[in-house]
C-alpha cells in the first residue's frame, strides 16, 4: 500500500494508510468528514478537548481577542490576558508563585527541567545535577523530555543523544509488571523502597519528574492511593526538587481540577497543557513556588534569569481562552459533571470486560485503558500485522467512533464534558469494535 499524502502524519506508519478520512468539521462530540460520515471523538482529539468542538462561548472568546491582539510577545512586554491567567492559575493553585508559559506539552516539560536543574546551579549546588524519574513515563517527543520519559520502544533510535537518568519501577497490576508471587502492595513497597535507598544515598539528584496522579501514555497506569504523597516526602527529605506533569492529567481528566492536590503532594514545579484551551489552541504553562522563583532573581550580571523563551510564549489569544475555559469550568461545575458522569465506566467495565479478547481495564475519572489480549486464556497481548491502531480505527470508523489507540490498549478519553448518553455511546462502539475485530481475526 502506498499512501499518496503530502502531510506526514505523526506516529505513524505512513504506507499502512491510502488515504486519512478528511474531517471538514467538529461540533459536540462528532466530527464530521468530506464524505458524509461522522464519528464520535473517542479520544477528545488527543486528549485535550473539554466541551466538545465549537463550543460558542469559547469560539467568541477567539475571535473577540483575535480581533484585540493576536500576537505580541512577553519579551520586554506584557498583556491583560497573560497577567489574569498567571493569576487565575495561581488561585488555583494557591502554593505556587510563578508562570512560565509555553506552547505544547513537551516545552512545558523541558521548561520544568530547565527550571529544576537551573534552580541548583542558582543557589550554588553545582553537583545536583541528576534526574530522577518513574519507568514506563512519558512527558513528551522532545530531546529533554524523551530523556525523561524514555520509553524504549519509541526512543531507543535517539538514545545515544539523551542524556541519562535515574528510573525506578512503578506499581502496576498487569502481568508483566509485577514479579510472580509478589502482591501489589509488596511490589509497591519495594518501588519505594529503592526510591527512598537511593535518593538517601545519592546527593547528586536534582529533580524527581512524573506524571500526576497515573502514567497516561505508559497504558492508564493509575498509582495506588499516597504513592505520590510518600514519593513527594521521600523528594523532600532529601533536599531533592518534587515535578510532576499534569499536562494529561490535570484540569478534570482523572477527576479533579488540580490532581496533585487530591493526591496530597505539593510539587516544587508542575506543568499542565493539554486542556488548558479547551483543546482549541496549543498552549502550556509550567509553574513553580516562591522558593524555586526566588532563586532565579539577582543582579543581571550573576545570569541566575532563566535562558529559555519561546516566539509564542503567553500568546494572547490562547491566554485569553485559556482563561474562558477556566471560567466555564466553574460555570458549568464540570469537575462535579465528570465525577458524576465517570460512574458510567465503573458501571460498564464488566460488559466490556467479559469479551474474549479484553484483557486488564483501568479507569479513573474519563479516561480507560482497555488491553486487548488474543484470547483470555492465553492473556497474551493481541498482535497484528498491521498495527492494532490501524485496525481498532478502521473497525471503530464502521461503528462511528474515532479511536487512537496505544499499542494494543484502546484509549477511551472523550471530551470531558461528555453527556452519560453519548458515554454509553462510545462504550457501545467500543464492544461492537473488539467484537468485530475478534471475528475479523479469527
Ligand atoms: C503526560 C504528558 N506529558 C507531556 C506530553 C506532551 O505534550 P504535547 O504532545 O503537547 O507536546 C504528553 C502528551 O501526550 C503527556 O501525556
């Protein structure tokens, strides 16, 4: 199969796709191609999208600012817009100090790291120059950003150009994970364990990166309750900087607006994209508290600033619907919506989990990660000679649903405002789907 695309598409094998279905436009949950088919956006555009598409409040909010400013840069300068997200954010996270913004996921997370390790050398630690992290991570496609979430699957082609660092085992519940005869709390034990051994040991680490609340991109890894917590203590007894990404995680995607706060482990910097815009516009912000803050001030001439910057960084417009999503959140009690609407997967895991070829399902708040295994016997992980993404799509298109899928985990992550009617929609699909792949295979 030869594809005749002149875009090429992200992760993605190019000559397993003749053509990519044209989507013309978006409105609600569905998205809608040149030929007349629909499909319900089963993975909120890449986890970002928080109402739906063309959501009238936030499409004014666009062409309102657009209209004011479209672009003026925070070099030298300042807007209205940059100045009251800053400050909205900080409401909502009331024990940080500072902003940085940026334009994607991965910035923000090579920005936290920057940041982190640019803090030591501030304050004269010269030799803490180490990052720690959790295996199985993901924090962007980025250089910075594949040193610490290194996934070797995905990464090993670059890795004699990142830098190393420290990684630690983290619980999980799936067979391969956790060794025979070892229950989960015991394998928890042991994660923090080596973590605490060696963060007591070793005085050269600077920074402990992870993902907030559960490894989105590793597989819907969701950590046992007060994992974080002891992690954050562990962090902050051996003088070792706390950073957690929230940029899949925060803004209501696993339940709660702030998922470091519900997880009780104040981080020194954190990071959130993604859902920052509603999903309409690319933007980020990583924050960091007094402490980390104050130390990048001084006289021009001790160069303790930050050397970082974007062309975009603060973009006004996507500041300004950064912040009429933030505000509609509260308008609509959508954090109190998705709680409520999140029991749909609690309530549906076992019509799901009852088909042959659906392994382990992990949920938490919107989103679910359903494995598919080639049988329940077996429990081996579905392979394919296509990519199992390839075919998940093409089946689930028949049953009008977009999916993206991880390797052989099927993403369930709609838009966070998602109706309970439209849930067991996608849920529906989702069944009709594995039940048309297991018959396509057999
Ligand atoms: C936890 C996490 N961090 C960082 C990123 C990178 O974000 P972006 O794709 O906007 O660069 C992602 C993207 O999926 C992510 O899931």
């Amino acid at each position: 199969m030869k594809s005749d695309s002149s875009v090429w598409h992200p992760n993605t094998q190019m000559s397993e796709w003749t053509t990519f279905p044209k989507i013309i436009s978006a409105k609600g949950m569905w998205l809608y191609d040149s030929k007349g088919g629909k499909m319900l956006d089963g993975v909120a555009s890449m986890w970002c999208n928080v109402w739906g598409h063309s959501k009238s409040e936030l499409v004014s909010e666009i062409i309102k600012q657009t209209k004011i400013i479209q672009h003026t840069p925070l070099f030298n300068l300042t807007h209205p817009s940059a100045e009251k997200l800053s400050k909205k954010l900080l409401k909502l996270n009331p024990k940080m100090k500072s902003v940085f913004f940026s334009d994607n996921g991965s910035t923000a997370m090579e920005i936290a790291i920057k940041i982190a390790l640019q803090y030591w050398h501030n304050v004269g630690e010269n030799k803490k120059t180490n990052v720690a992290t959790l295996e199985n991570g993901y924090h962007g496609d980025t250089f910075g950003a594949m040193s610490v979430g290194y996934v070797p699957e995905f990464f090993s082609k670059f890795r004699s150009k990142l830098f190393s660092t420290i990684q630690f085992p983290v619980p999980r519940t799936i067979s391969s994970g956790t060794p025979k005869k070892t229950s989960s709390k015991e394998y928890e034990e042991y994660c923090l364990s080596k973590i605490e051994d060696k963060l007591e040991k070793d005085n050269s680490i600077a920074a402990f990166v992870m993902e907030s609340g559960a490894q989105m991109a590793g597989g819907v890894i969701i950590y046992p309750k007060n994992f974080q917590k002891k992690i954050s203590q562990i962090c902050r007894k051996n003088d070792v900087l706390f950073v957690l990404d929230e940029i899949a995680t925060g803004f209501g995607r696993l339940g709660s607006m702030v998922e470091y706060q519900s997880q009780n482990s104040i981080p020194d910097i954190v990071s959130f994209g993604k859902m920052l815009t509603g999903g309409y516009q690319t933007f980020a912000a990583t924050l960091t508290t007094k402490k980390i803050n104050d130390s990048f001030l001084g006289q021009f001439s001790e160069f303790k600033h930050l050397f970082h910057g974007h062309t975009y960084t603060g973009n006004p417009t996507a500041a300004a619907l950064s912040l009429k999503n933030i505000e509609l959140y509260e308008k609509y009690h959508l954090i109190e919506k998705i709680q409520k609407t999140s029991t749909v997967f609690e309530n549906r895991v076992n019509d799901i989990s009852n088909l042959d070829m659906v392994g382990e399902i992990r949920h938490k708040g919107m989103v679910m990660g359903i494995e598919l295994v080639q049988n329940k016997n077996s429990n081996k992980p579905l392979s394919s000679k296509t990519s199992i993404n390839k075919l998940v799509f093409d089946e689930g298109r028949k049953h009008k649903i977009y999916f993206r899928t991880l390797g052989n985990i099927i993403m369930l992550v709609p838009p966070l405002a998602i109706s309970q009617k439209d849930l067991n929609f996608l849920i529906d699909g989702t069944i009709s789907t594995i039940k048309s792949i297991s018959r396509k295979l057999r």
